[in-house]
C-alpha cells in the first residue's frame, strides 16, 4: 500500500499519482454495500483525511462487483424507537454527506450496478456522478417502497440536479432507472462502458466543468405557483392509487416539495423531520418488515446447488406459457410442449411483449426469443433438468401425462407441478421415482407475482425440494416452503376470504362495496373483482377440493352463476358485468351495512384460516406465513401480514369480535384452535 | 485427395438427421423471418432433438446469398444464437442456388478428411428481404454531402436532386439477371425452351403436376421434414405456402410472360417460387455415429460440380450428373429417386431431354450413347420448387434432405439430388441409404 494510503474497516483511501483520492467502499463481511451507522462514521472521518490532504479531486467508488451501494442497512431501522432518536440519526447522515459537498475539490461518484437510495444520495453529494452503461446498471429512491422517503439530502439534491418532475416521478413510484434514463434527465453526467470508467473519472476531476443543471424548462415546475399546481396534480394522481392512510410516504414527499420546493436549506431539515415521523410510524415499520420477510424468503432461495440450463415445461396454457417465457427471460433453455399449435405460437407472442417490454434491447429480446422454443413432440424433455407440469387442473391427467414423461427423463431430472390444489402425494403415486416429484405453484400473472410455493410431498425427496427452491430462486422468484396440504398456504387462506364475500353478495350486499371493503382494508383488488378475474370455475373447483378435505361449505350462489356460465371475466359476466376487461359498476351509492362489518367478516376469516395454517404447519413460522400471504395475495404490506397484524391489533380483541361472528353467522366464524397459542402468548407479555 | 478421391477412398460420411423450415412466400415486403432467424429455427429443432450438446458440433456451414446487413458470415451469426458456444467455428458459402449444397459438400469433405467428425450444414435464405438500395447517383450525393462544409454547399446539392437520384436499386432483380452475358434467370430458361422446343403447354403441365405432388404429400403427412416455426405476433407456420390447390391448365394459360414479354412462354407459374425458408442437415463420421449412437439416414457417395455456359444455365444438373454416373458406372434405372430443382418447368423438361438426347451426349458431354429417359414417376416425386418455392441459398439443401426422406418412405437405395446455378453451373450429389449402421432408432 502506497504510505499515504489509508485504509479501515470498510473504505479504502489511496491516492493516485495525479493527486486524485480514491475512495473504494467495501464493506466487510458483506457481498453487497449499504451504508450503516459504522460505515457513515467511517467516511465522516475519511472525507476529514481528504479534505487535509487537499487532493486534486475524490473519487468515490465500490470494491463491490454487485454494484455501488444498494441503499441504507434496512435492518439498523428496525431498532429505532422513537421519532427523536431516528432524527438524530438522520440529521447525522446529512451531516456527513454534507462533507462532501462542502469539499472545494471536485468530487465524482463511479457508479456499476446498484446506486439506491443511501446509495444514491451519496452520489447525489457529489458533483459529477459517471456510470457504467451496462443493463445492470439501476439507479433510484425506493425508500417509498418501505414507506419513508429519502433523508440524507435527497429530495433536495435529486430535484435541484434533474428538475422536479423527473425527481419526484423517481421518488414517488420508487422506480430505478437505466444508464440510459440517467443521462437523459441528467442524474448521470456520462455513461461509460466500464473500461473507461476511470479514464473518464481522471478527465473529469482534471477538466472540472461547471456542475449539470437542469436548465429552465425543467426547473419551471419548480416556480412557486407551479408546485402548487403539480403538487395537487401529483397529489389527484397518487391518491388514486394509494390511500395516504396507508401509505402516507408519497404524500409526505409532495408536502415536503410543495412547501420547501424554492428553500434548500429548509427542505433539508424538513425532509429529516418528515423521514423521522415516517420511520416511527406503523406503515413504514410494517413494510420495512415485508421488505426482510422478502429479503428471508430470497435467502432461501439462494441456498442450493446447481443452477439448471434447460426447463421443460408442458402446457402451453397461460400459466405454463409465462412460466416458460419467465424462465427464458432470465437466461434458461426452455421449451414449452402442448399438443397444439395455436397455442404455442400464443406462448411465443406473450412472451415477446414480456421480452420486449422488459428487456427492451432488440438484442437481448432475440436472444431470449432464441431460448424459448415451442416443442410439439416434446424433443426437450430428455434434455431437462426441470420438467414444469402446467396442464389442465385434473388428476387423471398429470397422471397419465407422469406416466408418458418419465421414461424420457434425465436419471437427475425433477419433475414440478404447477397444480393449486391437488396434493402432491396423489400424482406422485404413478411415477416409478416418486421422490422426484414436488410442488411449484406458481401465481398469476407470472411476471408479476414474485411468489412460488414449494410444496414438498411427503415422498419427495429432500434434495428435490431443495433443488426446486433454489430454481425458484435463481429465476428470480421468492420460494415458500409449504407442505402438501390441499390449498397449500396462499389459496386455503384467500378460499374463506372469497367465499364469505360470495355469501355477503347472496345476501344482497352489492359487489362493488364488498369489493370497497377489501380495498379500504388495503387489498390490492376486492375478492369478487378477483374470482372473477380468476375464473369462478376455477374458484369452485379449488373450493370444492378444500370442502371436501376441510368440510366447509360452498356457496350455493358460486354454482349457480357457474351453471349458467357465467365465469366472470373470461365469459363477460361473473359477479360484475363486464364491458371489454373492466367491470361496470354503477356509481350509485347502493346502500349496505356498514363498511366495518363487511371488512370485519372478510378479513376474519382469513386470519382465522391463516392461525389453521400455522397451527397445522402448513409453513414452519409464522414469518413465512405473513410473507407467503403478501406476496401471494398482496395481503395489505402496510400491515405487515396477517399475524402481524392479528397481534397489532390485539389477539384478544379479534378472537371475541370473531367469537361474536360466530354466534351471529354460525361455525364458519368459529376460532380455530390456533388462537388459544397466541391468547397465551399475549397474557405472558406484559 | 482430390474431391472425387475423398469420397471414394476417405472415410465415409453419413447423414444422421435434417430439419428445414416451411417455405414462406414472398409478398412484396420482408417476411417475418430474417435469413437467421429461419436458420436458428430450423436448426434449434433439430439440435433439440440430438443425444449431443450443440457445442459438441466441429463446425457449422451454411449457404446464404443474401444474408441481411447485420448476418454478416450469417453462419457465424447462427451458430451463437443456437447455443453452440464461442469454440465452434462456423463460415458461409457462396455459390449462387448450389450454396445449400455446396454447404452439405464441404462438411462432408472436411468429414471425408478427417478434419471434423459432426457438422451442421445447410442453407437459408429470406429472399423477401432482399435489399432495395441507393442507386450510384444517390451515393454520390451523398458522399458530397458528408463533405459540404457551409450550409450554402448543402442547399447547392439539394438542388441538384432529381427523380432519378430517387429510384432505388432492387437487389433481388439484379441478383436474378446474369452478369455477364445480361440475361435474367428466366431468359435462360426462355433459351432453353426454344432450344429443345419445349411448349407453353408442357410447362404448364410440368407445374400443374409440381402442385398436384405437393399438395397430396401435404395431404398425405409424407413432410416430415418440416419443423413448424413461430412469429412473435402470435402466427405459426407449419407448411409450404406455395402450393396451389386451386390451379389448373386454363389458369396457368391465362398468366403474362413474365420474362420476354410478350412472346415469351416462362410465367410466373411455370417458374419458381420467390421463397423464404431455411434447411439443416448433419452430417457424421463413423465414429461420431458410434460415440452419440446416432441414427443414419444415408451417405453421401458422390458429389460433382461444373461450370457451363451461362446463357445455358438451366442444363447444369445434366453436366453434373453425368460424370457422377460414369464415375460410379450408373445407368439411370439404378438411381431410385432423383430431385432436380424446378428453378423452371423448361429448365427441368430441358434437362430430361437433354440427358436421352443422342447428340446433346455427344457433342456436349461426349459420350458414344445418351443415358435412359428419367422416369417422371421417380423425379420430384413429392413436387419441386415450382410449388414449394425456391429460396436460392436453401435449395441445394432441401432436395438432398428430401431425397433422403423419399428413399426412406420407398425403401429406396441410390438417390440424386441435382441443380442448376445462376451463373452458369450445375451440382449434383449422389447420396444412399445404408445398411448395418443403424444405431439407435
């Protein structure tokens, strides 16, 4: 090490020939970066040495090969207690970006890969930022996504560099952008193939051009009158996706611009205040946990061996069709086997808009086009690692399908059903090697739903199901482990949620409030919006297997619109009527009871299920039950999952307001014996 | 070792498997599919089915005439985009409507040789992206214009911009007429026509039974040879779009000349097809056969290529059959099945006319005796080009690979697969069926 290099525990400080300092994160003991208390205190210290030494310019880069930095350390949030301290804390990172700005030196962040949110605001303190051009280059402000917004400056830095409509578009959705978008709004000063990126960075810090400014078209919005203006268009626009109730953060952002918009210095301490109220608060806490219940289930889904190359998967139907494109996507051979024709020209189509859509460059989207490949006579499957079962919902079937495959099977080949109800057992028992058999449900649509339970049979063999976890994982999905219960966890929990709004519907509550109900509890789509959009044969069927394993009761209302084929979406006419994709619903305030009452017959129900579930061990924690249940039925992220939310709304509470839906509507409300656990567990807590 | 010495005494070469695309028709604007993208789709089916990793190939050959701007040595282009790895060399041949044969023709030398034990070979081409281009005036312009420096200089070349600086160069036209004796493909055939004094009406037949054969081994699933391919707008293709199920001597009758109007005899209907398609076969030694357990379908025997006059194009497979014969001391009734590429009805009529003619024999091959008719019942038994189309690069490939389908369906033994070359050049191949080296199924 040169002797005026300075090095500790997670920055390195070494300083080149040309007077440049080099200053590399690499925080210890990670694969990624992200900023901790520790390692801010570090580079307070650090960007101190720099400042002495009065180098020819700094240059803050990772040591990471994963990317920059992706954001603040989530888990330090966790142990905040109250909204003085979180504002000490934040104030104390604005401090110390601040360092870097108040540099008289020209300062550059060189930015691969991930530049998130901490990450982000710590280029932004810079004066010039230069980044790879690479497709994994993404930079952007998700802090929305756990309910917070940016605190170290960011709001301030982002908006005054790039104009506040592209700044706050990046802060409110929690979006990141490309290389390419960061040029073009002028968040990246240059974008570079990585064999310039130094290069570029010495010209840089010797040239020293004045910093990027938005110019005036794009500083426009940022008049006075403007924001009043944009903040109320913005506000209009927010709202109809999210309730500030739920998810006060994006609103929190507008108020910060609206009122501090044209006011640095005010914008900076209020943007720390605003970050320390949200950050105590019960939305930001709640998706703060959904995000380490996300960041547990990909960790299972790391753990594992080998990668498989080449996917077989059989049917092309809209689930094995995105299923299959989903996989080609993300680098895998695959082919997809159906007996006809139509619909794998139907799979290769889809999967072009998704390829397209997603990867953008022509380049790119041919190469995964090459990947998918449509096989009539099934020539894949003795290639296979993975063999996906992905045809019509029927055990004969997938049995004599079984029966077909096997013998072409790879001796290491496992075999995955997609099935969503059937237990595993019972289409194992035709295979020769029932061991190789396990459940991966995947949920629709496929590139949206992140989701896929990994149902392990009581004869697949560990291995198996470890194999299919980690293929759940390294196509970017989040594996659930659940056993082979009929439902397995996702739909056993939402079955009694859908089939107690068919029962309020019968009863003559209009749809569309039932429906409101769901989505004021904070459920992405009302339960009779969705079973339409499922397919109400489909939601009979599903419910019938569970009757008949559970004894519950189906609806008779469900096989009477069924009867007269009415499916819902697919058929035009389900609980809704529908007019092209969207349903019509009247705006007449049709009157019903009141909304509490709906919510609370819903939403009891399924957590009533959900304790079923964990008493009987459907998944192994109670964790894993709330992350399988957001990120499978978008249960409300705000309220943390299910148990999360039974416990911060009081076990006891609920458990009477349910006894009470007992005696009034009958057994389907009675508590299951999973409550009396969490009954004690709250008298033993103080 | 010459080539004739490589087949008889280097190791022998076997087709094992073969696969092409549908053949599309020509609309008037590019197909769906580019030269490549037929080619990855009809060579990922076929590797899909192979007992052996696409990187496990020793090079990959393919013939392409006029592979699009960015298909470059296109076979290179396809072999990266069907998975077989940065270390399997790959390059492109050129020799006008023999490419696809030629492709098969240097696998099998470099197999004969002892250079490569398993290839890919085969032949794509997507005419209908033939390439309209800037004709000579434009480029000048514009070769001006990257050089005017004032604004005044630029206005000054915009006003000398006339309608003819606008009239584009239309590849496949000029790739279609002969270079250097300026006739069209279709004059050949005109030539020909007259020299053997072959009707209008014998054309016409000859294309009417093209469709007929073709529809009835559509009809009669006998096309194995075709892999279905897919659009990404949600279309798939799974047969030859040319047949014409509908047409008939009156409708032929009534088609313009499409080459010497107006006296001439060569329609749109009694030519070729303007055709997108693409066409695989691979090729193995006997110790690839062995160490894959591959099936074999034939062995290539004999190959001939020559040169003739280019106004005479069309008699070209007459040229290289003969010698092939001689070589292999044949007599016609010993060849089970033969394809020769219907470039034209008259081409083909004047070929079978030719090749029984005492005096073409003789004064042109200069042989003391003409061969034996060609039975018509053993010739394009399936039909040819006139129906199915005829995508130059890919041709050559699709008859060798049919021939070896057709002496498969009819237990046939001895198979030529012959064709004409713009230019003026004729090849031919003389492939078949194999006893005792059958492994696998």
């Amino acid at each position: 090490m040169a002797p005026d290099a300075k090095s500790c525990r997670h920055w390195r400080l070494e300083q080149d020939s040309d007077g440049i300092a080099w200053l590399t994160f690499d925080r210890a003991g990670r694969s990624a970066n992200s900023m901790s208390r520790e390692t801010l205190e570090e580079l307070a210290d650090l960007l101190v040495e720099v400042s002495r030494r009065q180098s020819a310019g700094l240059v803050i880069r990772s040591g990471k090969e994963s990317g920059f930095i992706a954001g603040a350390d989530v888990n330090e949030f966790t142990g905040l207690t109250g909204t003085d301290q979180a504002l000490t804390l934040i104030e104390r990172g604005q401090t110390i970006l601040g360092q870097i700005e108040a540099l008289t030196i020209p300062t550059l962040a060189l930015i691969h890969g991930f530049c998130l949110g901490g990450g982000l605001e710590l280029a932004l303190a810079c004066r010039y930022r230069i980044a790879t051009d690479a497709p994994a280059t993404r930079l952007g402000f998700p802090e929305v996504k756990l309910g917070i917004h940016p605190g170290f400056g960011g709001t301030v830095h982002l908006t005054r560099l790039v104009g506040p409509l592209a700044a706050l578009d990046m802060i409110l959705t929690g979006r990141s952008i490309d290389a390419r978008r960061a040029r073009a709004i002028g968040l990246a000063d240059y974008t570079v193939p990585e064999r310039h990126l130094e290069n570029a960075a010495r010209a840089m810090i010797r040239h020293s051009p004045s910093p990027a400014t938005p110019g005036f078209v794009r500083s426009l919005p940022g008049m006075w009158f403007m924001r009043l203006l944009f903040a109320a268009y913005l506000r209009r626009k927010i709202a109809k996706r999210a309730d500030e109730n739920h998810y006060p953060a994006p609103f929190a952002v507008i108020d910060l611009w609206e009122r501090f918009g044209g006011d640095p210095t005010g914008m900076l301490a209020e943007e720390a205040r605003s970050v320390a109220r949200l950050i105590t608060g019960s939305s930001a806490r709640n998706l703060i946990r959904v995000f380490l219940l996300q960041e547990r289930l990909k960790s299972i889904g790391r753990q594992g061996s080998s990668v498989p190359r080449h996917v077989h998967v059989v049917g092309g139907g809209t689930m094995g069709g995105d299923i299959a494109a989903w996989c080609a996507m993300q680098g895998l051979r695959v082919t997809v086997q159906d007996i006809d024709h139509q619909r794998l020209a139907g799979v290769v189509a889809r999967g072009a808009r998704l390829f397209r859509h997603n990867l953008r460059d022509p380049r790119r989207v041919e190469a995964a086009l090459d990947r998918l490949i449509p096989d009539l006579r099934g020539d894949g499957l003795p290639r296979a690692d993975v063999v996906i079962e992905a045809i019509v919902e029927d055990v004969a079937a997938k049995q004599e399908l079984f029966r077909q495959i096997e013998p072409r099977l790879k001796p290491d080949a496992f075999i995955a059903t997609n099935t969503s109800s059937i237990p595993i057992e019972e289409l194992a028992g035709t295979l020769a090697r029932p061991d190789r058999l396990v459940g991966l449900h995947f949920f629709n649509p496929v590139p949206k739903m992140e989701l896929v339970e990994v149902v392990r049979g009581t004869a697949s063999a560990p291995e198996t199901v470890a194999r299919a976890t980690a293929f759940a994982g390294a196509i970017g999905r989040l594996p659930l482990p659940v056993s082979s219960s009929p439902g397995f966890l996702v739909n056993r929990i939402l079955m009694p949620y859908l089939l107690e709004a068919v029962i309020m519907e019968a009863e003559g509550i209009p749809a569309a409030a039932i429906d409101r109900a769901a989505v004021e509890f904070g459920m992405p789509m009302g339960p009779l919006l969705l079973a339409d959009t499922v397919g109400l044969d489909i939601c009979l069927a599903v419910a019938g297997i569970l009757a008949a394993r559970f004894g519950t009761e189906v609806p008779q209302r469900l096989a009477a619109l069924v009867s007269v084929g009415h499916l819902g979406k697919k058929s035009g006419r389900g609980f809704y009527t529908y007019a092209g994709d969207k349903p019509v619903v009247s705006e007449k305030n049709e009157k019903g009871p009141a909304r509490n009452e709906l919510e609370e017959r819903l939403v009891l129900r399924l957590l009533n299920e959900a304790l079923a579930c964990l008493r009987e061990k459907v998944v192994t924690d109670g964790d894993l039950l709330d992350a399988g249940v957001v990120f499978g039925t978008g249960f409300a992220p705000f309220r943390g999952g299910p148990l999360h939310h039974i416990r911060n709304e009081g076990i006891g509470r609920l458990h009477e307001r349910l006894k009470r839906l007992e005696e009034r509507y009958g057994e389907r409300f009675a508590p299951d014996a999973g409550w009396q656990e969490l009954l004690l567990e709250e008298k033993e807590s103080p | 070792m010459s080539r004739t010495e490589a087949y008889k005494s280097g190791r022998p070469v076997y087709i094992v498997d073969g696969n092409r695309t549908p053949f599309l028709k020509a609309r008037g604007v590019p197909g769906p599919f580019s030269a490549a993208d037929l080619a990855v789709a009809a060579g990922r089916a076929l590797l899909l089915r192979q007992p052996f990793e696409a990187n496990e190939l020793d090079e990959v050959i393919l013939g392409c005439i006029i592979p699009g701007p960015d298909e470059a040595n296109i076979a290179r282009v396809v072999s990266l985009r069907l998975g077989c790895g940065k270390s399997v060399p790959a390059w492109t041949v050129q020799r006008n409507c023999g490419s696809g044969m030629q492709a098969i023709d240097a696998a099998a030398m470099d197999i004969a040789h002892g250079r490569s034990d398993l290839v890919l070979a085969g032949g794509t081409e997507a005419m209908s992206h033939a390439p309209v281009l800037l004709n000579n005036a434009m480029v000048n312009l514009l070769g001006e214009w990257s050089h005017a420096g004032t604004t005044w200089k630029r206005l000054r070349l915009i006003s000398r911009l006339r309608p003819p600086h606008f009239r584009p160069v239309i590849g496949l036209i000029h790739g279609l007429t002969d270079p250097i004796v300026g006739l069209s493909m279709g004059q050949t055939a005109e030539e020909l026509a007259h020299r053997f004094r072959i009707s209008r009406e014998r054309m016409d037949a000859f294309a009417l039974e093209s469709h007929r054969r073709l529809a009835g081994a559509q009809d009669g699933g006998k096309l194995t040879e075709i892999s279905p391919i897919y659009d990404t707008d949600g279309t798939f293709f799974d047969h030859d779009e040319g047949v014409r199920r509908d047409t008939d001597m009156a409708g032929l009758a009534r088609l313009k000349p499409a080459f010497d109007r107006p006296f001439g005899m060569v329609t749109a209907g009694n030519s070729a097809q303007i055709t997108d398609g693409a066409a695989w076969l691979l090729l193995a030694s006997a110790s690839a056969v062995e160490r894959h357990k591959l099936p074999v379908l034939g062995r290539i025997v004999d190959c001939q290529w020559v040169g003739v006059e280019p106004g005479q194009m069309g008699l070209g497979p007459v040229h290289a059959m003969a010698p092939i014969m001689n070589r292999q001391g044949l007599a016609t009734g010993e060849i089970d099945f033969l394809e020769i590429n219907e470039a034209f009805a008259a081409q083909v009529l004047a070929c079978l006319e030719a090749w029984q003619s005492p005096e073409y024999c003789r004064d042109e091959l200069g042989l003391d005796a003409p061969f034996a008719p060609i039975d018509p019942e053993r010739l394009n038994v399936d039909g040819g080009a006139v129906a199915i189309g005829h995508p130059v690069g890919t041709s050559g490939a699709r008859i060798v690979l049919h021939l070896l389908h057709v002496l498969q369906r009819h237990d046939g033994r001895r198979g030529m697969a012959s064709l004409c070359i713009g230019g003026g050049q004729g090849g031919a191949m003389l492939i078949e069926r194999v006893e005792g080296v059958h492994h696998g199924t």
